[in-house]
C-alpha cells in the first residue's frame, strides 16, 4: 500500500504543478499516470511543439516546459506509479480514499485530485487483421525506449508531428527506417518535414507516400508489412521489418473515472468552480482539462491556477485543526523534502559612522 498525503490521478503539467503547490504547504504527493513517463499529451503527443501561452515564456518546447517541472517539483520529491491506470476509487469509514490501479497497485490518502487532461489516452489503432496477436511482438503503439529498435528494421505510419519525429530520430539508430502516410503532404512542422525528405534523398528513410499498410506478416514475431498505394495501377510492396510503428495519436476516454459515481457531463467531471474545484464526492478534486465548470477555459495556465487554489482547501481536509497562513515564495522561500531550501537573500542593514 502506498500511503500518502494527496493521491494525484493524472501526471501532465497540471498533474505535475499540482505538487509544487502541496509541496508549499508541506504535502506528500504520489501521482498514478496510465502512460510510462510523466508529461501527459506535452511529452507523448508533440514534445517538440512551442507552446506561446506560458506565462514568462514567449515560446517553449512542451517537452522542455515538462523537464521544468520536473525540475521544479524534484525538492518536494514525489512518487510516480506509470504505466498503470487508475481503475477503483474506495472510500473507507475515515473519509480517506484507496485508489487501486489495474495491476492491482494499492495508493491510499485522505485526498484524491484528478488531474487526467481529457482522460486516460488509448492508442488509435489501424483497422488491420489480426493486428492485435502481433502487439508488443513488432507491433508498437508508442515509442518508450528508442534503444529497442538499434539496428533493427522499423516501419512507421503516420503523418503528424510524432511519425515524422520518430521516423528522423529514429533514423540514426535503426539499421533500417521505413516512413508510410496515406498522404503526400504531411502535417508536421515544415523543419521536420524537410528534415524527412532531406534523409530519404540520402537513403537514411524510406518514403511510402500515398500509401498504407494494410496487412502485416509473421509467425510467432512480426516479419513483414504489405503496403498498398493509392494508385491502384502500383504494385503493393512487401516490407521485410522488425517492427511497426503505428502513429496515429492517442484516443482520450474518461475510462474507470466513469464508473465512480462522479456528476459527469459531456466526457469532463462537474466541479464546484466558485470554491475548490471539488467534485460531487467529498475529498476528491478535478483540475485541469478533465473538468467542467461555467465559463471553463481548457489551457495549461488555467490548469496551474486550478491546482494552487485546490491544495488550499486540501490542506483544511487534511489538517483539520490546523491553520496555514499563506506567503509568497518570495518572502518564505521554497523548503523541499530533501533538506533544500532556496529564498531570497536577506537584507543587510548596518549603520553608516
């Protein structure tokens, strides 16, 4: 059982901000992600888009905004569960809640915060037969180590921002990179776009434009791919390959967050937005794009603000005959778990004889 102080369902930057902010007042936080690294959409989606609405920052890389936060939060020292989903929320006689993920993980606290963006994320899967027997036998969804694939024979679809990322990065680490997108035109960032086809003038990648994989070969391990043209009149091309790559984004569902009695509507969870942020269940919080409220605005910042004003009131659940005076970080400074500590430099007054 892993015990804490708030239960954080969801590690995107809200996820993320979320425990700085408890961290301030002196809360422990564990955070559950169904995605094997924390970032949420920032690191699994486009890692290498700007993002121009951070406050302070005139434009930043959402992986780079991700690091940040890590770094940020790394004095307050969280716990991770990843690559796991948070399947059953249990309350127990004392007001506390047990969270248990669908490896059967056990988190405990007298606080849960859903902070799950748009929900739990599923990958979009191409419509192929018997692609499933071939699933993390050569068949990958997402790209976790790109070790895995030294000097072996990849296949990548797709023809946003992650297939033509992966399909350059790739490119120096597989023996062999093989890039399919049933388009000629793809919707990537015009330097990462140029980049694909300056590596296929020189054989680093090979482009199959116009085109889709349509069946994929094998025995026990993925042997091959058949992509089939647009064209009709071309001939289909039979691919030897150690893996394919499907990249076709990421599906976001509220999954089991449906299933625990929370006032839903349309696919976001109802908050108290003139107060706390506070579902319909006592203790339990939505913040960030999971929620819904009047007037609500789905964007990082307002994420961030979400986040600083529920751990407010979860400090008062969590420390009912206490009282927490609130002081700007520029006065108080930052006391991390670790022993850290960072403030500002006093003043030094001293007379003038």
């Amino acid at each position: 059982m892993i015990k804490t102080d708030i239960i954080i369902i969801g590690a995107g930057p809200t996820g993320l901000f979320t425990v700085f902010e408890a961290g301030l007042l002196k809360l422990k936080c564990h955070l559950i992600d169904a995605l094997a690294q924390p970032g949420g959409q920032c690191s699994e989606i486009y890692p290498k888009k700007p993002i121009y609405d951070i406050p302070a920052y005139p434009e930043i890389l959402a992986g780079t905004l991700v690091d940040n936060l890590m770094e940020q939060i790394k004095p307050f020292e969280p716990g991770f569960t990843l690559g796991e989903r948070a399947e059953t929320l249990d309350k127990q006689e004392d007001g506390s809640f047990i969270v248990t993920t669908n490896k059967g993980t056990k988190h405990h606290a007298p606080v849960v915060v859903i902070a799950g963006g748009l929900g739990s994320f599923e990958p979009r899967k191409p419509l192929i037969p018997n692609i499933e027997l071939f699933e993390s036998k050569g068949v990958e969804y997402m790209v976790k180590d790109p070790e895995q694939f030294r000097n072996k024979k990849v296949v990548i679809s797709g023809g946003g921002d992650s297939a033509l990322d992966w399909a350059i990065f790739l490119a120096d680490v597989a023996s062999e990179v093989s890039l399919v997108h049933r388009r000629n035109e793809f919707r990537g960032a015009l330097d990462s776009v140029e980049k694909a086809r300056e590596l296929a003038k020189i054989g680093k990648i090979k482009l199959y434009t116009e085109a889709e994989v349509k069946e994929i070969h094998g025995k026990d391990e993925l042997h091959a791919v058949v992509i089939k043209y647009n064209d009709d009149a071309k001939d289909d091309s039979y691919v030897e390959t150690d893996y394919f790559i499907p990249l076709f984004g990421l599906s976001p569902k509220l999954g089991p967050l449906g299933n625990w009695g929370l006032e839903i509507e349309k696919n976001a969870i109802k908050v108290n937005n003139a107060k706390d942020y506070q579902t319909n269940i006592p203790g339990v919080f939505a913040i960030g794009d999971v929620n819904t409220y009047p007037g609500k605005l789905k964007l990082i910042l307002s994420g961030f603000h979400e986040a600083a004003v529920m751990c407010q009131y979860a400090y008062q659940i969590i420390n009912p005959d206490k009282r927490f005076v609130m002081k700007y970080t520029t006065v108080g400074g930052v006391q991390g778990f670790d022993g850290s500590k960072k403030e500002a430099k006093k003043e030094v007054v001293q007379s003038i004889s």
